[in-house]
C-alpha cells in the first residue's frame, strides 16, 4: 500500500510539473503533506479542463465530464478508482475539503460544453467563480487558516477573489488559442465600449488595433485590482504556506506583465513568464510572505 500510495502522489506530481511550472515551482514552498494535497487537488482540476478544453464537440465532453463527475462521486463515498482519484480522496479527508467546492468546479466546467458568451462583467465573473473561485477556496482548506471563524470566512472569501483574478488572467493570456477554438470569454459589453465585437475576437484579426489594445488595458487594470483585493488574505493563512500562496498570486499577476511587453496581442503570441521572472517571483514570495503591506510592495515591485 506504501508503494502504491507513492506512486499515485508521483503520478499526481508529474502533471503539475508538466502542466504548471510557476504552481510546481511556488508549490516546493510548501510542507509536504500540503504539497501532495495541492498536487492532487490540481490534478483533478487538470483532468477536467483537459475534458472541457480539448474536444470542441459538445456530444463528447458532456458524457465524460459526466463520467468524471460519476467517478468523483464515487471517490468522495470511499470508491476512488485511479491515482488522482486515491489521492483526492486522502487530501479531502486530511484538509476537510467539503465536496461542494468539487461540485461547484465541475459545474463550472461543464459550462464550457455549450458556447460561454457573457454579455456583462457579472456573467463573466459568475463563471470564473465556478471553475476558478471553487479551486481557491479548496487550496484554503489545504494551506490552513491562523485564527477564529470569522478569520476563515474573510481568507476564504479572498481566496475566492484571487480565484476570479487568476482565470481572468488566463482569459486575457489564452485568447488567440480560445479563438481558434471558437471561444471568446470577452463581455460582449467590454467588448461593444471599445468598439469590438465577439465575432472580430473569433476571427483573431485585432490584435494590432489600438482599440484591441484599449480593452486589454482595461481588463489588466481590473485583473490587478482583484489582485490587490485578494492579496491581504495570505497573511491570514498558516505561516507553513504564505510562501507557496504569494509565489502563486504573484506569478500569476506577472503574467499581466508579459501581456503588456508583447503589446497586447495574445493572439499571435502566448504571454508567458521567463525563468528569470519566475525566480524574481519565488524571491518577492520567500521575502514578503508575512503582512499585507509587504504583499502589495511585492505585487508593485
């Protein structure tokens, strides 16, 4: 059982390290323990947007999501079937992850089987709430809370605005592949005040236009004011793992950074961090783990 239960956490870690390299960098920072957790926790999350992202027929990612969603049931009643599945269902039972937020994360990804096209910033959000406000408030559980209930009610709630920064971060960053698969996350509203339309996104033919440009200066700036609004809960986690959740908010917002030196066009070329800036980001996160303020300098740096 040793054996097995180490070659499930290997297998589990082998899809962070090849999927996320700022995660799996920022995730060394952790205790052990929290650290296999984490990797199962993504792993999970890792499979289902695999299901969502990459069959752009409908008629097939429902009834595998849906098989997915069987599986994770039968998980969470003491059935799990699969390393990722064995390692869920250790981490949850360890950290107390209510089922819930799995529940909601497949929801929101099931959404991706029919054409996600909000028309408001509130719609947008809603999303970004299920896919990725779910995942937030699991790493929570994992990472622990320093004081009484009301503490984990405010760290839970950052979390989940970190959640929607992280995604809409994604958004911006991933547009060009999203268009080339017929998808566009844009607000048909953010779109329409800087003359835009959903169908010019699919086409992919703006990305040089200083219209393009003035919508993406737009959404960078909300991206960095959920930042900023979610920064202060990390103070409020476990001294064990502030490191690892500041490594991740501010890896994730440099990404904003590249969006910005490659001029605004993601649809020609995929923002991304250099080894370098990610360095710069394990420094800023090993150096500043402990207050807010020493965040939002580290975030401005």
């Amino acid at each position: 059982m040793v054996a097995v239960a180490r070659d499930d956490a290997a297998h589990c870690q082998a899809i962070v390290r090849t999927h996320a390299k700022t995660f799996y960098l920022a995730s060394r920072l952790l205790p052990a323990a929290k650290r296999r957790a984490a990797y199962a926790v993504y792993a999970f999350c890792r499979i289902a947007d695999d299901l969502a992202d990459k069959s752009t027929d409908t008629r097939t990612a429902r009834p595998e999501l849906e098989r997915l969603q069987h599986a994770l049931k039968q998980a969470m009643d003491g059935h799990p079937d699969g390393p990722v599945f064995r390692e869920l269902t250790e981490a949850t039972t360890t950290f107390r992850i209510p089922a819930v937020l799995l529940d909601e994360l497949l929801e929101g990804v099931m959404r991706d089987c029919r054409p996600v096209e909000p028309a408001d910033w509130a719609e947008l959000e809603r999303y970004c709430q299920g896919v990725a406000s779910s995942v937030g408030e699991m790493c929570t559980h994992i990472f622990g809370v320093s004081g009484d209930d009301a503490t984990h009610a405010v760290a839970r709630s950052r979390a989940r605005t970190l959640g929607v920064a992280m995604q809409l971060t994604n958004i911006l960053r991933d547009v060009g592949e999203d268009a080339a698969n017929g998808r566009c996350y844009l607000p048909v509203s953010d779109l329409a005040t800087f003359g835009l339309s959903r169908d010019e996104v699919l086409r992919a033919n703006v990305g040089q236009e200083p219209r393009w440009r003035a919508l993406m200066e737009f959404e960078i700036a909300r991206a960095r004011k959920l930042y900023e609004q979610a920064l202060p809960g990390i103070a409020l986690l476990s001294a064990d793992s502030r490191r690892c959740a500041a490594a991740c908010a501010l890896g994730y917002a440099g990404i904003l950074d590249a969006i910005e030196q490659i001029g605004y066009d993601t649809f020609r070329t995929r923002a991304r961090l250099s080894s370098r800036a990610r360095a710069v980001v394990l420094w800023n996160a090993w150096c500043a783990p402990s207050s807010t303020p020493d965040l939002l300098r580290a975030f401005s740096a």
